[in-house]
C-alpha cells in the first residue's frame, strides 16, 4: 500500500544514504541540499528563460542543402558575380488579367516593390521583368528578381520581414506574390511552427490525464510535467544562445519540443515510480532517493546517452538544417537529464511521502510491482513461441512495405493552398510553363558560353535556354537559365540533372532550387547506410557496457529494427500510396519527405532503445539479485511493465496530435514516430524481448570471461 506519511527528510551523516554508487551518492546529495538545488535551477532557469522567448524568431529558416555539392557552389558564385541573382534570390511573381506588365499601373507597382528591397542590404541587384525569359507570352504576368546579398538564412529572415508589405502592394486588379526559395522556406517554417504549437498545446492535457492515470496521485502526476518544462526553457534559451556561434535551424526547437515532452515524461515516470517503491522499506526520503537513483537512475542515464549516441550519428550528414536539428534534440535530452538526475531527485527529497499526495481512490492499493505485468510474464514464460511468431509475423508484415518506400524532397503541397509562395508558384506554371518555378541555373568560363548554351538546349527535358549573361564584375564567366520541362517535384527532375550535367563541357557547373533539393537528397540517401550502422554499433556497444552481456545487448539491438521498419512500413502505405489519406486530411505526395529516413531512424531507433534499457535493466538488476531468469524476466517486466505501457501511451499521444496537424511534415513526423512507439511497446518491448529473455535463460546474461575482464563493473541492484 502506498505510503503518505511524511518521512524524515535526511539522514545523519555516514548512514545508508551514502551506500551505493556514485549516482546513489549523487542522488542524497541533492536530496538533502534540495533548497540550493532549487536555487541553482531558478537561476538558469530565469537566465535561459530570458532568451527563450525569441527561440523562433531568432532561429535560422533554411539550410536545407547538402555542403560542398554543385549546386551550393552555384549559388555560391551566383552571388559573389550574379548580383545575388542565385536559388536564394527573391522572386516577386506580378500578375493582373486585365493590363499588362508593361502598362503604367504594373510599372508602378514594380517600381513601389524595389522600393521595398531597396532599403535593406541584405537584397542584391534588382532584376525587373525581361520580355523572353521573365514575362509570360501573353504580357500579363512577370517575375521581378530580387538577387541574394546574404546567407540563406538571413534571406529568409528578409522575406519574413518583407513579405506583408509586398503582399500589400497588390489592388487595382493587381495581384503580387513573393515566390523563390527564400519565400518558400518562410512561409514553410511558419505553417509548420504554428501546427507544431497548436499540437503541443493539445497534448499537454492529454499527458497530464495519461499520468493521473498510471501514477494515481495529482503531485506524482505533475512532477514529470515539471520536469519537462524546465527542460524545455533550458533548451529553448540554449539554442538562442548557441545560435549566436552558429545558425540552428528553427526545426531544432520543434524536434525538441517534441522530445523533451516525451522523453522527459518516460525518465520522471520511471524514477518516481521506483522512488515510490523505495519509500515503503527506506529508512529516510533520503535514502529512497539514493536506492532510487542507484537503480532507476542508471537506467535513465543509459538511455539518456543511447538518445544521445543514436542522434548523433546525423551529425555525419553534410545538411546544416539535419545537423542542427539533432542538435536541438540532443540540447534537450541533456537538460531533461540533467534535471531528471539533480532536480526531481531534490524535489521527491522535499516531498517524501507528499509524492503520494491527492490519490485516487484506486492509486491505494497500487504496487510497484504490477501484478498484472506479472501475470502477463507468467503467461509468456509458460508459451513463449505463439506469442514470439505472432508479434514477429506482425511486424514483418508492416515492414516488407518499405521493400518500396520512396523519397524526394517535399513539394510545393507542403505549404498551405492559400500561402502567397504557393499561389505565386502555381501562376507561374500556368502562365510560364510546367518547370518555371524551377529553373535551373548554368554558371560556364565566357570561352564555353556559346557551345554550353547548345548543349543545354539539346538536352532531353529542357525546353528552353536563356541567352548567356556576363557575369557583373568582369569573372569571365557568364550565366545562362535552363527550363526544365516538368515540375520542379517530377521524379523525371532527377534524370533531366543528371543529362544536363553530363552533357556540359567539365566546366560548366548547374546548380538552381531543383538541383540543390536532388543533390541534398543524394547526399542522404548515400550517407543513410552509414547512419544506420553506426547507430547500431553504437548502441550495442553502450548496451555491451552496460549490461556486461553480449547475447542480449545483441538481440535488444538487433528487435529495434523490427518496429523501425514496421514505422517506416506503414509510413509507405499512409504517405506514399494514400491509404488513410482522406482521413487524415492531406494529399499524398506519391513520396515520402526525404529527410525522413534519415532522421526518423535516429529518432524512432533511440526511443526504442529507451524503452529495451528500461526493460532490460529491471531485469538485470533482478538477476543479479537472484540469479534465477526466471525470476529476472518476469519481475523485469512486473517492475517495468507499468511504466513502459504509460510512457509508451504518453509519448503515443504526444506523437500522434501531430497527425492533426494540416502542414504534411508534422503530420508525416506525428504519424511516423507515434506508430514506432506503439509497435516498439506493445510487441517488441512488451511481448519479443521478454520472450527472448526466457528462451536464452542464463544465456540472455552470459559473457565470457574476458569480455568481463575489459568491461567495467556496472550493477543495477542496490546494496544496502
């Protein structure tokens, strides 16, 4: 029965709070100095806190590139000699039914546009409508190109801060939409920041009645929250600050948002259960605190640096925009643990038995060890294989989907119908052509320019060159654009860059929005393979130290691919080929978002490792005291059952209010990663795993003797 007296709230010095190792000793230490733990959290807290507000404004929009590629040297080149008239550059798409480009009413709208560039360095040289190349046959639509005098990011801080007021100028029957890259990404970063914060603000309740529910008392319930909500200012006022050295992409603060909700839950869950259990035989709150962090908190730790080893093997990927989104979630992991090892171990000290505090009527007679779990791993020890061929025949089934997954970079569906990028865009194809809005951009020596310019109006798939244009300050060089025949999106884009590409003399470089979006999708695809092995090396490894035994740290690795590939199965299936489409409220792209496999393998792969470590070292530490497998797989999954099933629920609805959002991304990301988790949990984590670990018995924890030797001594039981 749960305890709700108060206990004492430390222990004199030298007593059984100190036994243990270090993060038993870490654990008291906070405990019994729980005022001045506070008090170091209030002010880094207040200090970030400060900052944190800015976070999505102040964070970079693009960076969506693959470094070092043809295309960025393109852009590069575009803007040192080009006037800035590079992928970067703004496009301001002017269009009426009734008057032409060329009359008075549209001049002078054009005019009051470079007006609008012309106050802010970041815009380079302004290029008006050319009859031939930037005005539509029938003289009603036209392309005003403001060049690029500024990174990518800041090109899309300028749009931000410009786009209402060109947007503005329209009237009269005249229409202005800012298009082009820059514009893109601004109005893809607001669509998806807003549908991220309505979501977030949705699961919030959903959570706090998720944790009512498994732990019962309204203060156990909060704690997490709590938890959570530090490490979510922590972070937010570090990446500002981290911003100031070098640009952090804004989808590094919805990644961590999303994950410092989830993980910090699945950690508080976790300790303050076990704490709970703790108090009913500890001598002190302190010492329930030491037993506690000795043991939950190891496991905590471990998954903490599993998260952490998972999400940074992305940082191999040569994309600012994916490198700093893994370093917004890995900024986040390490305050959530950071506070989940200082301060909840300080605020379940203060609190002692008031953790139990505003039970409901069934939280009286809760256990820590779930007879219910108990009762299930009673179930999968007596009849193993009927329940390992079902989970496995389940899950191989969703996988084998992916055997035909595909992925390109998202289409303009991604922003909104009515977003002004869009309409733009959509004018243009109308008026100018299938490929219009994605030209590609020829950058050749001035010797070449003639011979370069038949070449590419020779290539399958263009439809059209400009003349060769010199370069502003005298390079040599000369630019010419390419029309491709097809939409910027078209799988065919790909074949047509790569035609074009072999057909120009050695010197001769084609860069352009397409051909910087194929060439980022090139450099994941070739380094996804790298990635995945890297995280499971990793991961087995930190699963080797941990838990000194091969046989298992090789199967808990080796199961979490199962429901990654059953994610990405159903992923296939939702986003590719449509099913659901309707009820969920989009239109499938016929792809899946590009960065999704690379990413979404390091996120689902670290949560699931989260839950096996968990798992595994309940059990462990109840092999350890036993020696009996028996007894380590069904007390491991009575111990930990519980609170795997309620993180596993939270994190499920965390993932899955963003499948209400409207922008496809969240939506894709919601649905990906909320379906790994239910699968991950329900049957590999719940069902596989235990499974194995009752048909490998002493196996599952065997190592040889010289393996021992090399490992450090790491035990999940606490020694009084």
């Amino acid at each position: 029965m749960s305890r709700t007296t108060s206990i004492e709230p430390t222990a004199p010095p030298g007593s059984q709070a100190t036994a243990g190792g270090l993060l038993a000793r870490l654990g008291a230490v906070m405990a019994g100095n729980a005022k001045i733990v506070f008090g170091v959290w209030l002010v880094v807290l207040v200090a970030l806190g400060a900052a944190a507000p800015s976070v999505f404004s102040s964070l970079a929009g693009a960076g969506w590139q693959a470094d070092g590629s043809e295309s960025v040297r393109v852009r590069e080149l575009a803007q040192q000699h080009f006037g800035g008239n590079s992928s970067a550059a703004v496009q301001v798409v002017v269009h009426s039914d009734t008057v032409t480009i060329q009359s008075p009413q549209a001049q002078r709208v054009l005019s009051e546009i470079g007006e609008v560039f012309a106050g802010d360095s970041r815009f380079g040289a302004v290029i008006a409508p050319q009859p031939g190349t930037s005005i539509s046959p029938d003289g009603h639509t036209g392309i005003l190109i403001a060049g690029a005098d500024a990174s990518t990011d800041d090109m899309v801080k300028a749009v931000d801060e410009h786009k209402d007021a060109l947007t503005a100028l329209a009237g009269d029957g005249i229409e202005v939409y800012p298009t082009g890259a820059s514009a893109l990404w601004s109005d893809f970063n607001k669509a998806n920041h807003d549908a991220m914060i309505k979501a977030e603000l949705f699961s919030w309740p959903v959570t706090l009645a998720i944790m009512v529910l498994a732990f019962g008392s309204l203060v156990a319930a909060g704690l997490p929250l709590l938890l959570t909500l530090a490490g979510l200012v922590a972070s937010a006022g570090g990446l500002v600050l981290l911003n100031q050295v070098t640009p952090i992409s804004v989808w590094a603060m919805n990644f961590a948002m999303m994950f410092a909700l989830a993980l910090g839950i699945d950690y508080a869950l976790f300790i303050v259960a076990r704490f709970r259990d703790a108090l009913r035989d500890a001598a002190t709150r302190r010492d329930a605190v030491a037993e506690t962090m000795d043991t939950a908190g190891k496991a905590v730790v471990l998954s903490g640096l599993t998260v952490l080893v998972s999400l940074s093997a992305v940082l191999i990927v040569p994309a600012p925009a994916v490198r700093t989104m893994a370093v917004g979630i890995m900024l986040a992991v390490l305050f959530v643990l950071l506070a989940t090892m200082t301060l909840l171990p300080a605020a379940l000290g203060a609190l002692g038995g008031r953790v139990n505090a505003g039970s409901l009527p069934y939280a009286k007679k809760q256990q820590h060890r779930s007879p219910r779990f108990a009762a299930w791993g009673n179930l999968l020890h007596a009849h193993p294989w009927p329940f390992a061929i079902g989970a496995l025949l389940v899950l191989i089934a969703l996988s084998l989907p992916t055997l035909g997954l595909k992925v390109a970079m998202p289409s303009i569906e991604v922003v909104p119908a009515d977003a002004p990028v869009r309409q733009g865009y959509e004018l243009v194809q109308a008026q100018m052509g299938e490929g219009a809005p994605g030209m590609l951009q020829i950058i050749a020596p001035v010797a070449e320019a003639t011979r370069t310019a038949q070449l590419a109006a020779a290539t399958d798939g263009i439809s059209m060159v400009t003349p060769p244009q010199p370069a502003t300050d005298g390079s040599g060089m000369v630019m010419m654009q390419a029309l491709p025949g097809v939409d910027p999106s078209d799988p065919q884009m790909g074949a047509i860059l790569d035609r074009l590409r072999g057909a120009l003399p050695a010197d001769a470089l084609v860069g352009g929005a397409p051909a910087e979006n194929l060439d980022l999708q090139q450099a994941l695809n070739d380094y996804f393979p790298l990635i995945v092995g890297v995280i499971l090396v990793l991961g087995f490894l930190l699963l080797l130290v941990a838990l000194r035994a091969p046989v298992i740290a090789m199967l808990g690795t080796v199961v979490s691919l199962l429901s990654t590939a059953a994610a990405f199965g159903v992923a296939k299936l939702i986003f590719q080929d449509g099913h659901g489409a309707s009820l969920l409220g989009f239109t499938p792209q016929g792809f899946l978002d590009g960065w999704g496999p690379v990413f979404f393998f390091a996120m689902i792969f670290a949560i699931a490792m989260d839950y096996t470590v968990f798992l595994l070292a309940t059990a462990k530490e109840h092999y350890e005291r036993s020696g009996d497998p028996k007894i380590a797989h069904i007390d491991g999954l009575a111990h930990s059952g519980r609170v795997i099933f309620a993180a596993a629920a939270v994190m499920v609805a965390v993932f899955f209010t963003f499948a209400l959002a409207d922008p496809l991304p969240p939506k894709e990301m919601g649905i990906i990663l909320g379906t790994a988790v239910l699968l991950d949990a329900l049957l590999v984590r719940l069902v596989l795993l235990p499974v194995l670990l009752r048909l490998t018995g002493h196996g599952a924890w065997w190592s040889p003797t010289w393996l021992t030797r090399i490992l450090p001594s790491i035990s999940f039981a606490h020694h009084r």
